[in-house]
C-alpha cells in the first residue's frame, strides 16, 4: 500500500514538471507567500483587493495621518505603511515597478 502511494506521488509529480515545466512544491512556494503579503498590504491599508491608485493613495494618506513619527507614531510603522503602497501600487496593471515573475 505505501509503495502504491509513493508510487502515485512520483508520477503526479512527474506529469506536473512535465505539464506545468515546474516540480509541484515550487508552484505552493513563492506564489502562496507573494499571496499572503499581498493580503496583508491590503489589509494593513484597509482597501479592496479591486482597490486602485487613487483609492490605495488615499488610504495610505489616511493611515500616515496615524502612524507618522511626528504624530507620535514610530519609524517602523512608517515604513511598513510605505512599504504596503509600493507594493500594492506596483502589483497595479500598467505599473512600470511590477515586478518580473
């Protein structure tokens, strides 16, 4: 019985490093993680994963009204804001910063 699984396994695998032209845990890793970053920009930001330029600016200028070190925020929040627009604006269509996958 588990050489019948084992056997199963290698030629999933197989045929998806055929068929796709990557081994199945490479198309789990990297997409899954960019994935989740993604949703947490989102989140952190508070817009919609249908959300453009203009919404995403305006939920950053709302959220640094909050965190910015003057306003008695920290360094480290600013840059994890900053870090959630660039990504959010550079996953946009059309954006030159997107990038190579």
């Amino acid at each position: 019985m588990l050489l019948k699984l084992l056997f199963v396994a290698v030629a999933i695998s197989l045929l998806c490093r055929w068929g796709v032209g990557r081994w199945p845990w490479q198309l789990i890793g990297p997409a899954a993680q960019r994935t989740r970053t993604l949703d947490r920009a989102r989140r952190l930001l508070g817009v919609e994963a249908s959300a453009g330029r203009d919404d995403i600016i305006a939920a950053h200028r709302r959220l640094t009204q909050e965190v910015h070190p003057d306003k008695g925020g920290s360094d480290a929040a600013m840059q994890e804001v900053n870090a959630a627009r660039d990504l959010l604006l550079g996953e946009l269509p059309g954006s030159r910063d997107r990038p190579e996958r």
